[in-house]
C-alpha cells in the first residue's frame, strides 16, 4: 500500500523539487517509511519476526531509493535547458543609453518635410565639386570680384569644396529642366575666421523654384511658410536688398535675434538680426546656362543658413558647439523614455 501511494506521488512528481519533496515525504527523518521502524516495538516481537520484518523494511526502503532515482532521471531527461525557457516579461530590463539625432539632421529633416509638402524635390548633390558648377555657371567668372566673398578650400586636382549649396542649381535645371522645385541640403566649407555665428564647415540649404510667370511674392510667399513652420510662432523678419551676381534682383532676408529679441548680443554681433536666407530671382545668365528658356521661364533661389536656423531653433548661442563632437551637446536631444 505504502509502495503504491508513493509509485501515484512520484507520478505527479515532474520537477526536482517535487521529486526532493516526495523523498522527503518517505525517507526523510521522520518520513513514512523511516518512521515504521520507529513506531515498532521490537520488544514484543520474536528473533524471527525482527528478522523479517527487518528484511521487509530494507526491501521497502530499497524500493523506494530506486523509484526516486528514476523519477529524478526523467525529470532530468525533460526538464527545459536553461537557454530555452520562456522569457519572462515581467522582470525588469536594463537600461541602455539612447542615442540622439545631431540637431542639424534634425532641422534638415523637418525643412525637407516643410518643402515636400509644398511639392519640392529633396536632391543630393556633391560636396567637392568643379570650379563651374560653384562659380562660372553661377554667373561668377574667375576675376569676379564676387569670389573674394566666399574663401575657398581648393583641392589639388582643380576642384573645390564648395563654398554654398548654389553649387547645385545649374546641375538639377541641366537635368530636369523647367518647370521645377527642388532643395538642396548639405554641408559647405569656407577658410574664413570662426566665432560664435561662423564656422568653417556648415549646413545651407538651396532652394530653386523655374517656372512662368514666377515673381518675388511667390518667393516671399514660400518664405514666410517655411518660417512659420520651422519656428511654429510669428517671427519677425526684414527683407534688405544683396547683391549676389546669380540673382537679380536679390535679397537677404534677416530673422530677428531670437536670443536678444533685437537688442543686441554677441550671436548676432549686437546687430539684433540674424542674416538667415539670401535669396533673389534668378538671374537669366544662370537659367541659360541651365538650358532654360529665360524668355519664357523666371524663377527664384534661396541659400538658406541651416546650421544658423538650428542654433535659432533650439536656443544654441555658439555654432562652434555643433562640429566639436562634445557628446554633452547631443545628449540633450536624446528621447526621454
Ligand atoms: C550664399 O552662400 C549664396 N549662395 C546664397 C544664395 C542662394 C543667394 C541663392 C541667392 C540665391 P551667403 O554667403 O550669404 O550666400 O551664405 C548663405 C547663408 O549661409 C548665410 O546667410 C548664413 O546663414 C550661412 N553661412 C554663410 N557662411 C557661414 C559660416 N561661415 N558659418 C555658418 N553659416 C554660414
């Protein structure tokens, strides 16, 4: 009887712990089986009775050793490998640093989603570049004074780092004609003096709009969009005439100080205003040189300054922060999570 009930607990038995708990239960120190020697009085039984009852005893014991062990085997044989159990999703996970996006990729980003959503094309367009694409086709030949306004990176084989993303426009009229829209993000490079507002490598992004019958409200028009969008309040800006030798007439369209509110302080050079977007109609040497029809075909350019529109946007007050890998800087656009 004894034998059977602990056969039907080692059946029920499927883990180590249930089958330590059946052990326990029969051959522990005060265990079924270990206690039918304790409760007998041996005193009142004979030299023969002792002797089987002794023999019985060892048997049951011997039994329920073996039963145990098999027991234990199978539970062996099926239990889980460590490395295959179920997860469990309630134990806490460790937490991992989160990477940020530069504030720069940031602007770019939202400026590409701004003018897509105005029908504009994004294109890439190269960083080294020929000295045609970054001044002659832009109506700036070689001894144009113009040049001096933009010190150039010359590379050793006659090409240049280029000195703003204007760089593009020839290339995108050549390839895809009138009418068109299109930006133009990417990074410039100039050997001039660095300070709060001027680095050596920075982020314009060139937009070019060709078609009939184009003017300068559709050009303001775009402008005032953009910003309203990028800043999500009223700012204030003022349009004064530039001369840039690829637009005619041309503009610089200045963005008050955000930091200073127009008083005046060391990011925007006490000025109160910030010089963001240089823009102007197309000149006709530049559609030409575009293989437009500059008799039937006007257009308007812009040069926007990405990496001065970031600083505006998210408050920082020196442009040197963006290129100094100071992961300080970064951390604070992480996700918070
Ligand atoms: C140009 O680069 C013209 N290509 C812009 C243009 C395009 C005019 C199309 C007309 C039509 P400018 O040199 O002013 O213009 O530079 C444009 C913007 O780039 C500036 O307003 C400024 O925001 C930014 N920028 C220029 N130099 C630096 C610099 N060293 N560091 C940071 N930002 C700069």
């Amino acid at each position: 009887m004894l034998q059977q009930q602990l056969l039907d607990d080692l059946a029920l038995a499927n883990t180590h712990e249930l089958v330590e708990n059946v052990r326990i239960k029969y051959l522990g120190r005060k265990g079924l089986i270990t206690n039918l020697a304790k409760e007998t009085d041996f005193s009142k039984l004979s030299a023969d009775e002792k002797k089987d009852f002794g023999q019985k005893l060892n048997e049951l014991k011997n039994f329920a050793t073996e039963k145990l062990q098999e027991a234990a085997e199978r539970v062996a044989a099926t239990a889980t490998p460590v490395n295959k159990r179920l997860f469990d999703l309630t134990i806490p996970g460790s937490h991992r640093a989160f990477g940020a996006m530069h504030p720069i990729s940031m602007v770019q980003l939202e400026l590409e989603a701004i003018f897509e959503g105005m029908g504009f094309t994004v294109l890439d367009s190269p960083e080294a570049d020929t000295e045609y694409s970054n001044f002659e086709s832009l109506n700036v030949p070689a001894d144009h004074p113009a040049r001096d306004m933009q010190d150039t990176f010359w590379l050793t084989n006659g090409m240049v780092l280029r000195t703003h993303t204007s760089s593009n426009q020839v290339r995108a009229l050549k390839r895809f004609g009138a009418p068109f829209r299109g930006i133009f993000p990417g990074r410039c490079f100039r050997y001039e003096a660095i300070d709060p507002s001027h680095e050596n490598t920075f982020f314009q992004c060139e937009g070019l709009m060709v078609d009939e019958n184009i003017s300068v409200a559709h050009l303001i028009g775009v402008m005032k969009t953009l910003l309203g969008e990028v800043f999500k309040r009223d700012v204030k800006v003022r349009l004064r005439p530039g001369f840039f030798p690829f637009v005619e007439p041309g503009f610089e369209l200045d963005l008050n100080c955000l930091f200073c509110e127009g008083s005046g302080c060391p990011t925007c050079k006490q000025s109160g205003w910030i010089e963001l977007i240089p823009c102007g109609l197309v000149h006709p040497v530049v559609l030409e040189h575009g293989e437009i029809d500059a008799k039937r075909y006007s257009g308007f350019a812009f040069g926007l300054g990405l990496t001065r529109l970031a600083m505006m946007k998210y408050g920082i007050r020196d442009i040197r922060y963006f290129n100094s890998g100071d992961v300080r800087v970064l951390e604070q656009f992480a996700p918070v999570l």
